[in-house]
C-alpha cells in the first residue's frame, strides 16, 4: 500500500470542513442550555372555559311516504368519429447532384494477335471390323 501525503490532502480538506460545522453549532446549543436553565419552575396552567350541555330539541318521528319515482331511461350516447389524417403536401428542397467530370481508363495500344499455322497432324480414320449378331428368335 502505497502512502503520500497528496491523498491525505482532500481529507484534511473534509476534516476542516465538517470541524467549522461542528463549532458553527456550539452557539446555538449553549443558546438552548441557557434557556432550558431559565425557565421557570413551578408552572401554573391557565384555566380555559369548558362547555356545558346544552338540552337540545326533542325530534318527533314523522310518517314517511316512500314513492318510486321512475328513472329516466339511458339516451344514446354520442360515439367518436374518425377523422382521417390526410398530410398536406410541403416542398422540401433537395440536394440535386450536378454531372462532374471523371477521369477513366484510357486503353492502352497493345499488339493485335495473329493466326499461326499450325502443322497437320495425322488423324486415324475408322477401321471397319465384324460384330457378331445373334440369331433372331
């Protein structure tokens, strides 16, 4: 394990940081001690006002009349239609290439083949020879 001091460089830089924080802070915890010390001992509650019941009115039953009123029957409901898409038509220009010149092969001379005679040479002709046939049946 290799030991520098360049990797303890961004430690200490956190330690120093998170140290400010911690001594930022004292204040206002001995702020909170100090007042948590002061306050006063014997503490009274304040008296609040609690209701008292009230009677209310007695509620007679009264007869209850039930009647079916008819619902109202469903309607039809309008269905959405479709509405087709028709793209409209735009100009896009484009790129037209333009004919350029370019160089091709030129052939070069070369010489035009010519027709050697070649020398004959003997062909044996055929011999005729006898085959056996068989007799006929």
């Amino acid at each position: 394990m290799n030991f520098s001091f360049d990797s303890l460089r961004g430690r200490q830089t956190l330690y120093a940081v998170l140290i400010g924080i911690i001594l930022a802070t004292l204040p206002c915890y001995l702020a909170g001690f100090i007042a948590v010390s002061r306050a006063p001992l014997n503490v009274t509650e304040t008296p609040t006002a609690t209701p008292s019941d009230i009677p209310s009115a007695t509620l007679v039953p009264t007869e209850e009349f039930h009647t079916q009123t008819p619902s109202p029957t469903p309607t039809d409901t309008v269905t959405p239609t479709h509405t087709p898409f028709i793209p409209t038509e735009t100009f896009t220009p484009t790129l037209t290439p333009t004919a350029s010149w370019t160089p091709t092969a030129t052939p070069t001379e070369s010489s035009t083949p010519t027709a050697t005679a070649a020398p004959p040479t003997p062909t044996p002709s055929p011999t005729a020879s006898e085959t056996p046939s068989s007799p006929p049946p």
